[in-house]
C-alpha cells in the first residue's frame, strides 16, 4: 500500500474533519436527544457520496462504502452526556473552540471526534481507490451509548440482521490500539423497614440503617474482587441511594442503593449478583439484590428493553482483525501500543453478546470524556482517518 499517499490524503480532509466535528459539537445530543446530530451526520455522509445511507427505526445512522463481499464496521456512538456544573467551563460546550493543535466542546473526545474520522476514512477509500469486491464497509453512528451501552448493536444486529465479521470501535484510545475491556451491570440492592413517628424510633424499623450496614460490606467486597492479568481487577462503586419515609419526622421504611459493578475477565452478572447476596447483612435484612432494565425511548419513540449488562471481551492480540489494524498503523506511524480501555463501549454486545471481533483506535482520549472543558487534537483525527482507510485492504489480503 502506499501510506504516504493515504497519509497526505487525510491531512488534506483537515479542514474538512474540522468543520464537520465543529457543526456536530454545537449540536446538542444527549442519549435519546440525537436527532439533529444524526441528521448533520447523514448530510455529511451525503455530500461524500456514500454509497448507501440508512437510519434504522431505533435512529442508528448507517452509512456504507463500497460492494464486496466482507462487511467491515466501524463504530462510533454520537450521543454525548450532559454538561455537569456548568461553572467548571472555560468556554461555551457548544460553541466550543478551536486552535492550531486542539478543538474543544462536549462530545470531541467521547466521541464526535470517532465519527469524524470514520467517514473520512471511507472516504479516502473511495477516493484512493482502495475499494474492492472484497469488502464493503459500513460506517455506524449509534445512539444511547451513554444511557446504556450496547442496545444500539443489540438493535442492529437482532432486528436489522446486520453482522460485520469485524468492527473497529472508534472511542478514544489515547493513541494507542485497545484490544479489550472490562464489563459492567448495574445493580439495585433495596431493603424494607417500617415506619413510625421520628420523636419515638425505637418504635419502627429504620431501612437507613440497614442499608448503611450494607454499604459498608459493599465497600469491603470491592477489596476482594477477582484480578485478571490483562484486564485488572474488578470493582464495585455505591452510585445512588435512594430512600422513602412519610416526612422527614418519620423513620424510613424503604431504602435502596445502585452499584456501578466493573466485571472483569472471568466474572459473570450471576457472580456478581450472588457476592452481594452472600453479605451478612444483605442475608440478615432479607435484601433484595436485583439487575436495573433499560427501557427509555430513543429519539424516535422505539423502546428496545434490555438487562443492565454489558459483557467483559478481549480480543487476542495476533487475531487477523487486530493485526490489521497493527499493520496499518505501522505502516504510517510507527510500533503502536497495544492495550486495554478503563471504560465500556458498544464492544460489550458486538463481541460482548455475539462474539463478532471488535479492536478498538480512536482519536481522543480516556481522560477527557464525560469531563468538563473536553477537547481533541487535530493530529489525532488525521491519523485515525489515514489507519481507518488502510485497514481493510491489509485484512482482506
């Protein structure tokens, strides 16, 4: 192949990428919210002459390049969290803001900046000539990735029969290659208790202090979780609580945590579920231990209800499809480092819950999603665009 060609090809769409991730960042977009950035993105998509450009029921966009034989995805959901405490901005997340090295605004790094550089890289493709009857490749932006990673393939590949023999996760990957991540659930952890007049306690039965026993155990649990080599350990964090009493004078008679549980390699959600049965207290309050289900409409009113589980996967690092990816980057940047994200991605059902290889390369980094003042390089959309449009030539030989 001829990388430096692909190379000056994706520096020249710089100015291209810039505009096109500027637009989608001053568009609003939280999960179930997308609906203008996907439109902004099939306008895009449009004006590049993909060859085919979709919008599922569920409001998944999908846009594809080429007609060959092996389908090639590449992945990017384009939803975004919210702001947080607008006061710990710099500058406006919407209108963002832009320099000769970084462009800043919520949803650069996590993930705007992974679409971007995806349909510029097809696009390279088709401009280079690169493709061929061996491969088509389809380009996804996903929505309520945020709100419950997953659902958006669980959706395309269970309804719309859609099954890549591989696909690039485009999150932000610091610059290196990502071969794996831990899993996660989400757990809800609710004892009963009864209420009385708050002047008399002893009289009812407070569910705070049961579950504030619980919580300790829970604290003490995460210290004996299972390590796996590549992944690390597992780990669970107390995210919300939640309680109910007739008035702030009255003894509570329900109470009730989330637990944001990070499964690595080797645990289950029974496992999980069965750790926290196994407490003391949990045993000696009769708690009720039990998964949260997803069922929040997406921008087009589709509900798809699923289990708040989201799988561990790892991909072996000599797989063909990881090797590709290797290859390409080599071939224009140098040895890259293969490794592992902190976070979950739309990985935990392509490969997750179907077993369909996903290697991930995005620009961006870990570091800046969900933060305030986030923001992207340049640099890193130009060389993602470059490895993605190399990529499926060096796996089809």
């Amino acid at each position: 192949m001829d990388f430096n060609t692909i190379k000056e090809a994706s520096q020249n769409y710089l100015p291209c990428m810039t505009k096109f991730l500027r637009d989608l960042v001053s568009i609003p977009g939280e999960s179930s919210q997308e609906e203008g950035v996907i439109k902004r993105i099939e306008a895009e998509m449009k004006s590049l002459s993909f060859d085919k450009i979709e919008i599922d029921p569920m409001g998944n966009i999908l846009g594809y390049m080429g007609n060959g034989t092996t389908l090639i995805g590449y992945d990017a959901h384009i939803d975004t969290v919210g702001l947080g405490e607008i006061s710990n901005w710099t500058f406006d997340p919407y209108e963002g803001y832009e320099n000769d090295e970084e462009i800043g605004g919520r949803g650069t790094s996590d993930q705007l900046g992974g679409i971007v550089s995806a349909v510029y890289g097809a696009k390279i493709m088709k401009d280079l000539g690169l493709l061929s009857d061996k491969y088509t490749v389809l380009v996804t932006g996903t929505v309520q990735e945020e709100d419950c990673d997953g659902l958006c393939w669980q959706y395309i590949i269970n309804e719309e029969n859609i099954r890549p023999e591989f696909v690039v996760i485009t999150e932000p990957t610091d610059g290196n290659i990502y071969r794996g991540q831990r899993g996660r659930m989400e757990i809800r952890v609710e004892v009963k208790g009864i209420s009385c007049h708050g002047s008399a306690p002893e009289r009812g039965d407070n569910a705070i202090y049961k579950i504030a026993e619980i919580i300790q155990e829970v604290k003490e649990l995460n210290e004996r979780l299972h390590v796996d080599p590549f992944l690390g350990k597992g780990t669970l964090a107390v995210s919300q609580c939640f309680y109910n009493s007739p008035s702030r004078c009255a003894v509570a008679d329900m109470a009730a945590i989330s637990i944001d549980r990070r499964l690595t390699d080797g645990e289950t959600y029974e496992i999980a579920l069965d750790e926290i049965r196994a407490l003391p207290s949990v045993m000696k309050y009769s708690a009720e231990v039990t998964m949260y289900t997803y069922e929040k409409p997406s921008w087009t009113g589709l509900v798809y209800p699923t289990d708040c589980y989201f799988p561990t996967w790892v991909i072996p690092e000599n797989h063909e499809a990881a090797q590709a990816v290797v290859k390409a980057y080599k071939g224009m940047y140098g040895e890259p480092l293969v490794d592992k994200w902190t976070f979950s991605t739309n990985g935990v059902s392509i490969m997750g819950r179907f077993g369909i290889p996903c290697i991930g390369f995005g620009p961006g980094k870990e570091a800046e999603a969900h933060a305030p003042n986030e923001k992207t390089w340049k640099a890193d959309l130009v060389k993602c665009a470059a490895v993605y449009a190399a990529i499926p030539t060096l796996y089809c030989r």
